[in-house]
C-alpha cells in the first residue's frame, strides 16, 4: 500500500521504516529539513537500537522516502500523524500546534484513492475529544480518520512497532465508514495482525484515552514504589526487596517498580500533566488529582538526590567536585527531555559544584548544546577527582563499573546510585561509601 508519516520524529521515523518493511511504499514528511536529509541518507538522527540499520535498508530498497514536500505524499491512501505533542510553555496542557499544522497542510492533499477510502490516522498522544474534531476537518475531504495510538518504548522503538502489545483503532461511529476504515487499517497492519497481536476496536474517545491512560497507570507505578522508598528511607528497610515481594503477586507484576530518581522523558510527564489539564476542562479534575501526587513524588526523588550529593559533600556544594554518570532520560537512549540525570546534574551545578557528566550517547549531544558543561567521554574520566559520584541513568557501562579499580579515581569515593543498579555490599567492601535509594 502507499502509506505517508507525516512527522518524522521518534514516533513517526521509526513508524515509516516499519511500515517500509511490512513492505508498503512509505514516504516520510517533516518540516525539518535536516532531518529530512540525514533521513533520506539513511542516517538515524537520534540513537535507537536497531533503527540504523533498519532505516538504511528499507532506503535501500527504494521503499522508503523522506520530503519535506507535503506534495509528494498525494498519491498514498493512508496518511499517519505522529507529530509532537509537547507541553505549552506555562502550562499544563499539550500544544496542538504541531497536530494541527499537520493537518492543515495535509487538507489539500487528500483525494479519494482508487483503491478504498483514504485513511488519515492519528498516531500523536493527543488530549480526548481532539480525534472528532480533526475528523469534522476532514470530511469534507471524503477521507476518513481512525485513532491509533502508539505505545512504543524509546529504546525499544522498532520491536514495539513491529510486534506491540496490541492495536488499538478508534473509528468513526458511523457504522459503515467504521467497517470501511477498519478494513484498510487491516490491510496496513496484515502481517502484525497473522501473528494474533490482540486489535481493540472503539470509538475515538476510547481510543484516545487508552494512551493517557496507560501512561498514568505506568508514572503511578514508578512514583508508587517510590513513595514506599520514602517509607524505606524512614524506617530502614529494603524498597528493592519490598518491590520483589510484591511484584511476585501477578496481580502487582514485577515491572515498573524501579524505586530512582522517577520518570522522565518526552513522554510520561507530559502526558499526565496534559492528562490533568484535559480533565479540568471536563469538569471532571477531581478524578486525576491523584495524579499531582504522582507528579509531586516523582519530583521528590531528584530533590532527595540532590540532598544526598550536598550531605555527602558536606552540606555545602560551593568548591566542590561533583561526577555525574548519565544524562539521557533512561538507557539505550540518547534523548534528555525531562531527564531526572540531567535535572539533577543542572540543580548541583547552579548550587556552585564544579560538574563533570558523561553518557554513553548522550554526551556528544550535551558537549555541543551546553558549552557551559563539563562532559566527559568516560565514566572513569568523569569520577577523578569527585567528591561525591553520582550514577542517574543505568547503561551498562556504569553498571558495570568496578568499584576495586575505581576507588582510586575520586578524591573521596562516595557513591550516590541513583537507579539501585550496584551492589552495596560489594562497592562499601572496596571501600566506598554507597548510598541507594530507599535502601539502608
Ligand atoms: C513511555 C511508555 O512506556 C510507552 O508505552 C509510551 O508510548 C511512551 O512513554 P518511554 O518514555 O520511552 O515510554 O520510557 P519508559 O521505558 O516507559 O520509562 C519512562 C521513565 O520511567 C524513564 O525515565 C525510566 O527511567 C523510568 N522508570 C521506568 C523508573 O523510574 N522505574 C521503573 O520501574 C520503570
């Protein structure tokens, strides 16, 4: 099928070189011509595991293209939308402009196509009740939009598109042009749905509302055993062993219980806050304002951290050295959006310590956007001379940092482990003095 992305961003980049190998002719249109270009060169521009040589088969193979030319993506009868829906300066609501510039410059491309209806899909986490306005743009177009949101994982982009927990679809309610549109979603999604990947069918509202929803069920979670850290902290019991116990209920499961420095990312705290934001304009905000708790514990754990390094360096960070390992809002990724790693490292900073950061990935990107700070290229570089270590995102590198041949590096080996990645027993056995997060 000839299928366009419009946004080619993590969403929408990784969707177009799925679809490109589910075989479909996709072209990817972005405003970012940059982007645009390293794309079409088949150079990933942001670090995913497996999406390099992905995007540079499926160029390749002449089924993929990018344009920042909204022309170009006439011809296709499935047109889907993952732009940004960041949070408004401000506020906390999302910001629609990039959605509605999308469509906007989409409208006079959508014709009927010769061989079913022509489909405009949403894919961007959007506030509920946006999906039935888009599709009122669009109908006098002929085409019809279906809500299919994304439930991808940065870091697990191509295997959470290829083979996802399930597919959710919100279509219009008249019958006929929900059957119509269904069949078409179908036909893109052919070889996922063989493999019985679950496929919830609902109307828009629902739709939209399974992503947001799923998100504050996730950042609750996180901000859940992290609350019980704090309790841990108070009391000097175990959160990594409380978390094992009551994850073997399979009704809790054992995921998402990693007491640290809580969530960050483009995407679990914007979309709560936009979440709130959405059901204030409801009339409903009562239902979600466990939500600001949520908020306000996962906040909690990085001012904790910062009030650990400041203990540790003796209550005053003015002259002193701080090493920060990881910057990245989690492993395996090179994105800083709302990175507690970062956050955290910034607030030392502005205190007075002199920091030194690395990151795997992530530090080529900070050495060229911050000047002002100091990155490193390795763990061991940034350690030397600290007062106090702090480990904030967990890439194996740090993980698996040997504490005997480190010991020496810092000029007092304290070590903050802000994920509980390290063994405390091993690390104080060298000589360090280790500090987890709710673990005595
Ligand atoms: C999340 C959702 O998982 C995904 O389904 C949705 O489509 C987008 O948002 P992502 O932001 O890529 O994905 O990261 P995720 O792996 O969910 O982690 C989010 C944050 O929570 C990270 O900062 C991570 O470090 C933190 N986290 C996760 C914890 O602190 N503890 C945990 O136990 C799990």
């Amino acid at each position: 099928m000839q299928i366009s992305v419009i946004g080619c961003g993590y969403l929408g980049a990784v969707h177009a070189a799925c679809m490109a190998k589910l075989g479909h002719d996709v072209i990817g249109v972005d405003v970012n011509a940059e982007k645009v270009r390293l794309l079409t060169r088949g150079t990933a521009p942001f670090h995913e595991p497996g999406f390099d040589d992905l995007l540079a088969e499926q160029v390749d193979s002449g089924r993929l293209r990018f344009s920042t030319d909204f022309a170009e993506l006439a011809g296709a009868q499935v047109h889907f939308v993952g732009v940004g829906t960041p949070q408004v300066e401000g506020g906390y609501a999302a910001d629609l402009t990039y959605v509605n510039a999308a469509v906007d410059s989409l409208l006079p491309h959508l014709h009927p196509h010769p061989d079913g209806p022509t489909l405009v899909v949403g894919k961007s986490t959007v506030p509920v009740g946006t999906a039935a306005g888009l599709a009122e743009r669009i109908a006098p177009t002929g085409a019809l939009l279906v809500w299919n949101p994304e439930f991808l994982r940065e870091g697990f982009a191509v295997q959470d598109t290829i083979s996802p927990d399930r597919i959710v679809y919100g279509v219009p309610q008249d019958a006929e042009q929900a059957r119509a549109a269904q069949d078409t979603l179908d036909e893109v999604y052919a070889d996922l749905l063989r493999q019985q990947i679950p496929r919830l069918v609902s109307d828009y509202q629902t739709a939209e509302l399974v992503k947001v929803a799923a998100n504050s069920f996730l950042a609750t979670k996180i901000s859940f055993i992290n609350a019980m850290a704090e309790l841990c902290e108070a009391t000097g019991a175990d959160v990594t062993q409380l978390a094992e116990a009551i994850g073997l209920d399979d009704r809790i499961g054992k995921k998402f219980l990693k007491a640290g420095v809580g969530f960050g990312g483009g995407c679990l705290p914007k979309d709560i806050r936009a979440f709130m934001a959405r059901a204030g304009e409801l009339g409903v905000d009562q239902a979600l304002t466990f939500l600001r708790e949520v908020d306000t514990i996962n906040n909690r754990r990085r001012d904790h951290v910062v009030q650990l390094a400041q203990h540790a360096v003796g209550g005053e960070f003015s002259g002193t050295r701080v090493a920060v390992l990881g910057a990245a809002f989690k492993p395996n990724s090179d994105d800083m959006r709302n990175s507690p790693a970062l956050d955290i490292a910034n607030r030392i900073a502005g205190s007075g310590a002199q920091v030194r950061i690395t990151d795997p990935q992530a530090g080529a990107v900070l050495a060229q956007r911050r000047p002002d700070m100091d990155v490193s290229s390795s763990a061991e570089e940034a350690m030397r001379d600290a007062d106090v270590v702090l480990l904030l995102t967990e890439w194996d590198e740090f993980k698996n940092l040997d504490p005997e041949t480190t010991r020496s590096l810092p000029a007092h080996p304290v070590m903050i482990d802000g994920r509980n990645v390290l063994d405390p027993a091993q690390w104080r056995a060298a000589g360090w003095t280790y500090h987890g997060i709710g673990r005595p």
